[in-house]
C-alpha cells in the first residue's frame, strides 16, 4: 500500500438471500464500478446477508437501480 493509489474495505449487505455464484457476481460488478468509475485500485469486500438491521439504507440491491446505473453521465 502507497500513498498513489485508493484502497477500499466494505461491507456489503446483501437485501435478499442468494447463491454464492450470484453473490460473487454482485461483488465483481460492484468492484468494477468502484475501479472504473472512481479509480480504486485495491478492493476488498466482505459479503453479508442482514448484516445491518435497517436494509432501506442500501444502496446496492436487486429490487433498487444497479450502483452501475446511478453514476451514469
């Protein structure tokens, strides 16, 4: 780690229950979302299932618009 390049932890809390292939799918869209829209070159994500007691604060999710689509010019 320098201090050139932007490096992210998360959570991210899932709204609906789901299969581990399509976790990982969320998890690599979002990644590159977070590459190529806001230049983040280190990214690790930890994927949980009602982590977070209020899930209407989820930003992310199948029944809300994609993360991909909100940052679209």
């Amino acid at each position: 780690m320098d201090d050139e390049h932007i490096h992210l932890e998360a959570h991210l809390n899932m709204s609906q229950d789901m299969s581990l292939s399509e976790a990982q799918s969320s998890r690599h869209n979002v990644e590159r979302v977070l590459k190529e829209k806001f230049g983040i070159s280190h990214i690790t994500l930890q994927i949980e299932y009602k982590g977070c007691k209020n899930n209407n604060e989820l930003i992310f999710g199948r029944e809300k618009k994609k993360l991909s689509d909100k940052h679209q010019n």
